[in-house]
C-alpha cells in the first residue's frame, strides 16, 4: 500500500470538511491508521488512487464506511443521564401544558447514530405521556450521515454493556432479549422514531419546527465556523422556547451562540 502523500491528505480532509463539516486537518496519522486496511479491502494498492475516486465522487457508495471509520459511534442507552432528567422534570410538562391541544410534540435527534439516543428518548416520553392518558403523538425524528449506523438503528441489536443504564423494569417492557445474550427493541419504541439519512450540513428544511434537537456529540469534529453555522440553522428549526441538547464535553461560542445558556449542555431559544 502506497503511502498517504500530503498532497492527497489535503485533498482528503479538504472534501470532507467541506461535505462533511469533520474537520481531520490535523489528523493525517489517524487517517492513515483507520482507512489502510479498508481501502486494501476495497481492492485499492494506494491512497491515491481511493482519494481520486472519493473526491471526483467516482464512489459515493464509500462515503459511509470511510466517515464510519474516520468519527467515532460509541454510545449507549441513557448516555449522559442529566439530559434525560431534564427533559422528564422540565420540558416535557411544560411540552404538555403547551401542546395540550394537539397532542403533538416534535423531538430531532441530529446525528444519532446506532439509535440509543433516540430510543432513550422515547422510553422517557412513553413513561411521562402514558400517564396523562389521551392519545399524544410523541414520535421522533432521528437522522445520521452514516448509512451504516442507520441500518444498525432500524435493525436494532445491543449489548447488555449498552442497556446497563436502563432498569430492569424498562427492559421487560421495551426490549426483547435474544439467546445470544444481546438485546433487541419492542415494536412500541421502533414505531416511535422515524431513521431519516441527513447531512448536517444541508440547509434544514423540515415541516414543522422542533421543540427540542438533541446534537450529542457530534460537534466536537467540526471547527468553530462550521459549528457556529450550524448551531444558527438549529436555532432557525427550533421553537420559541424550544430547547438544544449537546454533548456535556461540548460547548458553543458565548459571543455568537444564538440561544440562551440554561445549564451546561443545554440550551434554550427565547426571542
């Protein structure tokens, strides 16, 4: 296998910040690391020649693996328990009171992933809206770059190590275990999440506004220009008083940062 030139480098983590939004320019060992067996796989003897065919978009159908690769997808259920405290004490009584008349709520999980972010969501909201009776329409967008993770998503199997946040009496009613000791998900949750692929750095264009978008994590591969960008358009899809989730390990400029600041990793839109 041919060496990563720096020429071919720059050529990489150029296209795939400015299609991506990840920023890798300081990554070439890491590029190098995670990308020579798979291009190998591939049937590709160089760098060259696969950074070719990835920047004249010869072979979209690598784009997956290849960011699959280059970001990491560890999550799990629950994952960074304050956001689902949150929402259960403060935001979904006032989403009650303020939807009471139709019911509806609109949730965006923006880059989900393998769907536990998503799925937890929706144990929460099942658990808080089955108590209020009536019929509420609590179902969630979840979107992610990778078709990868979405198919794992829509085809869900986990590791008891990722339902180890999740009590017992949640298992039983939402999940389904499997011989092999993983764990599937109840079709309760499954109709519960629309699996949409989207790229975060489309223009969002969705039918309604969300009450609450969840970006866990996922910024923290973009530069400041990108993220800045981005968090403005979330703030343009988002309610008044409407609610941005990040990542705890996460942050946004204090100066360009459209939304208020409530507590860390959460945000909410007043105008």
């Amino acid at each position: 296998m041919d060496t990563l030139t720096d020429e071919d480098f720059t050529r990489m983590y150029q296209y795939i910040q400015s299609h991506y939004g990840i920023d890798l320019h300081k990554k070439k060992q890491l590029i190098v690391s995670r990308l020579t067996n798979v291009i190998s796989l591939q049937g590709y003897d160089s760098f060259h020649t696969y950074t070719d065919d990835i920047v004249n978009g010869r072979r979209p159908d690598l784009i997956s693996s290849m960011l699959g690769k280059l970001t990491t997808n560890y999550t799990y259920f629950m994952r960074e328990e304050q956001h689902f405290d949150f929402l259960k004490d403060t935001i979904l009584p006032y989403l009650a009171e303020k939807h009471k008349g139709n019911r509806s709520i609109n949730i965006w999980s923006a880059g989900c992933s393998s769907g536990q972010e998503p799925y937890s969501v929706s144990i929460i909201l099942k658990e808080y809206f089955d108590t209020l009776g009536g019929k509420w329409d609590t179902r969630i967008l979840a979107t992610d770059l990778s078709t990868d993770m979405l198919n794992i998503a829509i085809n869900p199997t986990y590791t008891s190590e990722s339902l180890s946040n999740i009590p017992d009496a949640w298992k039983r009613k939402y999940f389904t275990a499997r011989p092999d000791g993983t764990w599937t998900v109840s079709p309760i949750l499954r109709n519960n999440v629309l699996f949409r692929q989207f790229n975060l750095m489309d223009p969002i264009h969705f039918r309604k506004k969300f009450d609450l978008i969840l970006c866990r994590n996922v910024m923290i591969y973009f530069d400041a220009p990108t993220k800045d960008a981005l968090v403005k358009r979330f703030f343009d899809a988002t309610e008044d008083k409407g609610y941005l989730f990040i990542g705890h390990s996460e942050g946004l400029s204090k100066t360009n940062c459209p939304y208020k600041y409530i507590t860390p990793a959460i945000y909410r839109k007043e105008t």
